[in-house]
C-alpha cells in the first residue's frame, strides 16, 4: 500500500508541474480558448470599418524574457525590469508596473515590463477587420508567450497617431472588486 500511495503522489507532484503558458501554443488553440460562448452573436463580425489592434502577451515562459524585452528596446520599444536585491518587492509594486504597462498606449515597436510573474508584452498590431484580428494576435505569440489580452479602436477615431484611452487598469480593478461578493456577505 505504500509504494501505491507513493506512486500516486510521484504522478499528481509531475503533473502539477506544467505550465500552461509553456512550450508552444497553435493559432488554433489560441482562437479556441478566445473563442466566444456557443450561440453567442459577433455584432462586428459583417463591420467593414479597419480597426487597429492592441495586444497584450505574457511572456514569461519565454526561453528569456530579458533578452527579448532588450530586443524590444532595440526595436525602439520600451523595456523596463523590476528588479531587485535581497527581499522581493511587495505584490503591490509589481501589479503598479504592470498597471503602467496597461495604461501606455500600444505602439509598433512595443513595450515589455518584467514584473514578476506574469511578465507582459504590449504591442500594436497592423489594421484590418475586426473578424481578423484575434487570429492576427494568435499569430504573434512565439514559444512560451501567450496571448492574455486583446482590444481595438476604429482607425478613423485614432488621434496623433494615439488609440483613444479608456478607464485605466486602477479604476478597472476597482469595479471588478465592487461585483465580487465577500464572503462574510454570503453567509446567513
């Protein structure tokens, strides 16, 4: 009984090691786990107005995630790395930069922030119909990146060349924390 349990516990421990966001992940897959609930209605899936991405990657699964945000940075994009010695930052520091990477509009070259975990990459992409742009965002991830995130604004409502802004990663956070019920709030 004891070599059963101890092969059970060998099994559930190599299991749990896996990463979702390792290795790499097909355009197919990508599109299947964006893909809406069944019998839900795309009212922008007939629309021929061009619309220009923005997309938002996790990136650290990458092989390394500091080589590529230099290569951002050589690109002309931004690259920033929390780091630290000793102690980590507190949870709260990191969420702050990724927050600001949320907030910063999405440009061509492209921004990374290394913030613990997850790790993001913010891109621009190119202008098409809204029906393709998804698949256009699934097309960019490389090994251990993954599409997190996506939105796109009517090109013709682009201003300097800059996406309109909307409520920032703060104030989006806030709300959800407003709709999430607190335990002592469920209980008799």
């Amino acid at each position: 009984m004891g070599r059963t349990m101890f092969a059970a516990l060998a099994v559930l421990a190599l299991a749990g090691c896996s990463d979702w966001r390792e290795g790499e992940e097909g355009v197919e897959a990508c599109l299947k786990r964006f893909a809406p609930k069944e019998g839900a209605v795309d009212p922008l899936a007939d629309d021929t107005n061009q619309w220009v991405p923005s997309y938002t990657y996790d990136v650290t699964k990458v092989a390394d995630p500091h080589a590529f945000g230099q290569e951002v940075h050589k690109r002309g994009g931004k690259f920033w790395w929390v780091g630290w010695q000793g102690s980590r930052p507190p949870e709260q520091q990191l969420q702050r930069e990724r927050d600001k990477l949320n907030d910063m509009p999405a440009t061509e070259a492209g921004a990374v922030v290394l913030a613990g975990d997850p790790a993001l990459y913010k891109v621009r992409g190119k202008p098409g119909l809204n029906r393709d742009l998804l698949r256009q965002g699934c097309e960019g991830q490389r090994a251990g990146m993954r599409l997190v995130s996506w939105q796109a604004a009517r090109a013709d409502f682009i201003k300097d060349g800059k996406l309109p802004s909307g409520p920032t990663a703060a104030e989006i956070r806030a709300v959800q924390e407003l709709d999430r019920p607190k335990i002592k709030d469920l209980l008799p």
